[in-house]
C-alpha cells in the first residue's frame, strides 16, 4: 500500500471497477481487506461490527469507485478514511465511544503494542513490509507524538478531547499532531 | 511557502479533526493553494497507513466476502440492460397467444363485472358506515354541548359565591385594618402645642404630653397670668368616645405664669382628639363651665 508499484496496481483495479468490473472489486476486496478489518476491529472491538463495517465500506467501494479522485488520496488512504468513518459512527450510533476510549486509556497510552512484525501467515509479504515500515516509522516518534495522533486516528478523539484527557493545553496537542504526522509522513517516504 | 499554522491545519483536516464549520473555511484556502493540497494528501496518507500497524490476529469470514460479492452482482445486474432471445416464429406459435389473449381479455371482462358488483356493495357499505357515524358524532356532540352548558352554569355560580366571599373577607379585613391602625395611632404617645383661643392672653402658651396607654401625661404652661381669685384653670381632654370633654384636673401656674403639672384623665380618654384649658370655679367642676384659654388638637 505504501509501495508505488502496489498503488498504481490499485487504481488499475479502481478504474475497472468504476467500469462494472466485478473481477477487479474481487481482487481489490482481497487486497484490502485485511488492514480495513483490523482497523475496523481495532476501534470497534468487535468482530460482527467489523465486518459489518467493512461489509458497508465494500459496497460504498464499489459504488463509489467512479468518483475515486486520484488527486486527493491513495485508493489504500480512500478506504482506510471510510473504513475509519464508518467505524465512527458505529461507535457514535451505539454510545459505546467512552467505552473504547477509557478501555484504551487505561492500557496505558502510548504503549500500543506495535512489537510484532511477524504477521499472520496469512498476509502476504508485500504487505507484512508495509506494516513493518509503518511500526518502525511509528516507533521513532517520540511517545506523546504518537500517542496523540493515535488517540486521534484510532480513538476518534478531538484535539480538545485529547487536551483535556491529558491535562495540557490544546495548543500543545495541536503542535504535537502536526509534528507526529509530518515525522511519520517523512519517516514512511 | 507555508506556515505552521498552515500546517498545523493540515494535520487536523487530514485527521478529520475539523468541525464542519472549520474544514469548509480551510477547503476554501486549499482550493487555491497547490502546496498545501499536496502536505494535505502526503499527512492523509500518512495517518491511513497507521492502518497497516494494527496487528491483524484476525481476518473477515470467506462468508463476508461471498455476501459482499452478491450484492454488488445483484447491484449489477439491476443495472445492465436486459437481453431478450427471441425463438423463431411459427403458425402454431402465432395462433396459440392470439388465443390466450381472447382468453385473457373475457377473463378480464369476467373480473371488471366482478369487480364493480365489488366495488358497488363495498360503496353501500361505506355509505352505511358514514350514515352511522354521523349520526353517533350528532349525538356525542349533543351531549358535549349539554355537559358544556351544564358545566358553565355551575361554573358561573361558583364564581359569585367566590365573588361575594371574597368581597366579604375584603371588608372584614379593610375594617380590622382600619381599626388596628386606628388603634396604633391612639395609643401611641403624642405632644399636643395649645395655643390661646379668643379673649385669652396673646402670650400665654402651653404643651401637653400624654400617653395613652398609660393614661397619664404632663402639661407645660407659660406666659399665663395666675387665675383671678375665686377661679382655677382646669385641664380637658377632649375624646371621640365622650360627649363631654373629661377633666384632668386644675393646674395652678406660678407668679411667674408657669406651671409643669403631671395629669391623669378622670375617665379613660382613648381617642383624645384635643386638649383645653379653661377657666372655673375654684378647685374645678366635674362639667366645663367656664370659657376656653388655651386648645390644641391632636
């Protein structure tokens, strides 16, 4: 997803796919897939949820494959921000958000378990590089860098959320974010 | 170039951190600005490829992905054009639909008669049920206008019994007002200034405190000529509850015409309304006889 070459693969697959290719959406589905359901569990906790919410952002994918801007994201961050979006308001819909987040605060914040690269067999090579690149580029953060824009990806918190949690000013979390997503941005070029 | 600030609004829009009304005011700043549309994609890109560290334990079902795959075959399908194959056509295959149409059609002429004998007794029915409606709404408004019509009568006459109690107790309590503040105002102590009445010596003067609870008071005279032998000045008060004026003794001025003499009314003077001075008999009368001196009112 991070590699060039597994990008221009999926907006082939994008294309054929805004053509009524259903061969296409099968073989994006199963490049996909993977990440967007760990996503999805990671912020709904919940396996039937998950799915549901991939079920939805599956269907979004293939009706919406048309209006893919490639100007505007990669098809790998497209899906990621609706997989991301409709966990939201799963989590919105069902009033479990405070659930979730005082379940991740009390796992002690800034300590998400990123020390496994070895991934399930299932995953495929190209992919288990991706997430490699991806946690050691994580892992260079410094911890409340990272632990803000976590908290803000994974937890669906707002900069002023996330002051207030930890008790600093907002222009503090504001800064951390920026300079957490620009060092992440130059770590995973 | 760009600022930090820019940047900083960047990394909240790519995060979706933005309310509606922030990230429409930033979109339109982005609109113009190719440098900031492109640090928008690249921190976007970044924040999706945290994704790909979430440790994937678990995978979706095969059963997901068969699900997903039949909807959209069935989206699919309700969007492609249908394909109609036409078999070839024969005498047989001619004459045969011509048939079932002739049937179909007497079949449908069967079913329209059927149809209206319906739809006729479904309208007398209907007809039936709006008469008996009717007719219950005429007799259930009667009887709202009744209860309405019974009602404001008893209404009406609750609210004069109300009204005439009310005015009662409103006069009851004006009259004990009216008494207790009369009351108050009478047995409150007062200073009365008595000042000569015709006839009498222009200079002479004098001052009565009295207090009415304890009946008794004090009279302070001046400027009075000692009283003419055989004659005494007597103290009145005058009171709304006596004909009389109610004596208060003789007062006996000094060779100077100044006399300070303590009083106590004979009879009980509860609405003193002035007290007098005049001139009697020596040692004084039960009854004023002789002419005013002095007068003050309260």
């Amino acid at each position: 997803m991070i590699d060039p070459s597994q990008e221009a693969a999926n907006r082939q697959l994008i294309q054929r796919i805004a053509a009524g290719d259903q061969q296409a959406f099968s073989a994006l589905y199963d490049r996909l897939s993977g990440p967007l359901f760990s996503l999805a569990m990671q912020m709904l906790g919940d396996e039937a949820e998950a799915e549901d919410a991939l079920q939805e952002v599956s269907l979004q994918i293939w009706r919406r494959a048309a209006t893919y801007d490639a100007e505007r994201s990669k098809v790998f961050s497209w899906a990621v921000m609706m997989t991301r979006s409709k966990a939201i308001d799963r989590l919105r819909a069902r009033g479990r958000r405070q659930r979730i987040v005082a379940g991740s605060t009390d796992e002690e914040e800034g300590t998400r378990d990123y020390a496994s690269d070895a991934e399930n067999a299932s995953d495929t090579s190209v992919r288990n590089d991706d997430a490699v690149r991806v946690r050691s580029a994580l892992r260079t953060l410094p911890n409340e860098q990272r632990q803000a824009i976590e908290m803000a990806f994974f937890n669906d918190m707002t900069h002023a959320e996330i002051a207030e949690q930890n008790s600093e000013p907002l222009g503090t979390v504001k800064a951390r974010i920026r300079r957490g997503l620009m060092r992440l941005r130059d770590g995973l070029q | 170039m760009m600022t930090e600030a820019q940047q900083e609004q960047a990394a909240l829009y790519a995060l979706d951190l933005m309310s509606a009304q922030e990230a429409a005011a930033f979109e339109h700043e982005l609109s113009a600005h190719a440098e900031l549309q492109a640090l928008v994609r690249e921190l976007r890109d970044a924040a999706a490829a945290m994704a790909l560290a979430v440790p994937r334990s678990v995978l979706p079902s095969e059963g997901l992905k068969s699900r997903v795959m039949d909807q959209i075959a069935e989206e699919a399908a309700r969007n492609e054009p249908v394909n109609i194959i036409r078999p070839p056509r024969s005498v047989f295959s001619v004459v045969v639909p011509w048939a079932i149409a002739a049937a179909f059609i007497l079949f449908c002429g069967v079913l329209a008669l059927d149809r209206a004998k319906l739809a006729d007794q479904l309208a007398a029915e209907q007809s039936a049920k709006e008469d008996h409606l009717a007719q219950e709404r005429s007799t259930s408004e009667q009887r709202l206008a009744q209860e309405r019509a019974m009602f404001e009568t008893r209404l009406a006459q609750e609210r004069k019994t109300f009204d005439q109690r009310l005015a009662l107790e409103n006069a009851k309590m004006e009259k004990r007002l009216a008494d207790e503040r009369a009351a108050r105002a009478a047995s409150l102590p007062m200073l009365i200034a008595l000042a000569p009445a015709e006839g009498a010596p222009a200079k002479a003067q004098a001052v009565v405190a009295f207090d009415p609870s304890t009946q008794t008071g004090t009279i302070k005279i001046s400027n009075l000529p000692a009283a003419a032998a055989g004659k005494d000045y007597q103290l009145w008060a005058v009171d709304a509850a006596h004909k009389d004026p109610i004596s208060a003794g003789v007062v006996r001025v000094d060779a100077n015409g100044v006399a300070q003499v303590q009083f106590k009314p004979t009879e009980a003077a509860r609405e003193v309304k002035a007290f007098a001075i005049s001139l009697e008999r020596q040692g004084g009368v039960p009854k004023k006889e002789g002419p005013i001196l002095l007068v003050g009112t309260v």
